[in-house]
C-alpha cells in the first residue's frame, strides 16, 4: 500500500511539474511577446546621451519586452555638436529580421526646432508594435540621429 501511494505521488508530482514547464515553453512561443536586442542609436552631427549633463553618451537603446499592441518610451538627450544651426532627423536601419520593420514604428516628440551650436533638447524616442505582429520573437534596428542646416 505505501509503494502504491508513493507511486500516485511521484506521478502527480511529476505531471504538475511538466504542466509547469509546457505552460512556460507555450507562453514564450505562441504569445506575440517581442525581446529587443539592445540595438544601435549613433548621432551624425549630433550626441545622444542619457543624461542632460551630456556625460553619459547613448550607443544603444534597450526598449525590453514588447508585446503586440504595445508601446515603449526611452528618453534622450540630444546636442548639436556642429558649429552651425541645425535641424534634426530621424531614421532607422539594418532590421532584423527584416520583417519586423513592418510591424513596428519609431517615433519621436521632436518639433523641428532649430538647435544652436551646442545646444541640448530632450527627446522621447518612442517605439510602437502593431497588434498584428506574427512571427517575430526576437528583434534589433539601427537608430540614427542626424543634423542637416
């Protein structure tokens, strides 16, 4: 009688156990969530940073997990560090997978205002995942900031 209960229990034990382990592994493959890779973010005319102090300069952005419908907002601090007025751009590049680019979208709350010579403007960079996004579990993109008089 006492092998034949154990038995029960090891077997109960062992199917929540699995149960557990099946739930997570599902969760993870069939849910939609999208992990970020933390990509690049590079300033051409421009520095990107994170602080306003301008000591701590931004080489990569890390928007997290990301869930279809979902939304994430880093803030920036960006100088230009030409010596003339300037007008800031926003692009992105170099998605993988490339697929991804078409359910997600960058933007930002710049205005276009002229920045002077070393002049420094906070920036909220914000990154947009369609409802619809099927496939992708994983992605990274190239962020780039870039001054044009």
């Amino acid at each position: 009688m006492y092998w034949h209960n154990l038995g029960r229990a090891i077997f109960v034990v062992v199917c929540i156990v699995m149960l557990a382990v099946l739930g997570a592994i599902m969760e993870n493959s069939v849910s939609g969530k999208a992990y970020a890779y933390p990509d690049s973010v590079k300033g051409i005319g421009a520095g990107v940073y994170w602080d306003q102090a301008c000591t701590n300069r931004t080489l990569s952005l890390d928007w997290g997990l990301l869930e279809p419908g979902s939304n994430n907002t880093l803030t920036v601090y960006i100088r230009n560090e030409g010596n003339s007025a300037v007008h800031l751009w926003l692009d992105t590049s170099d998605w993988v997978p490339s697929a991804a680019s078409g359910y997600m979208a960058l933007s930002w709350n710049y205005s276009g205002q002229i920045l002077g010579t070393y002049q420094l403007v906070p920036v909220a960079l914000n990154l947009s995942v369609s409802p619809s996004i099927i496939g992708i579990s994983h992605f990274s993109f190239t962020t780039t900031i870039y001054t044009t008089s």
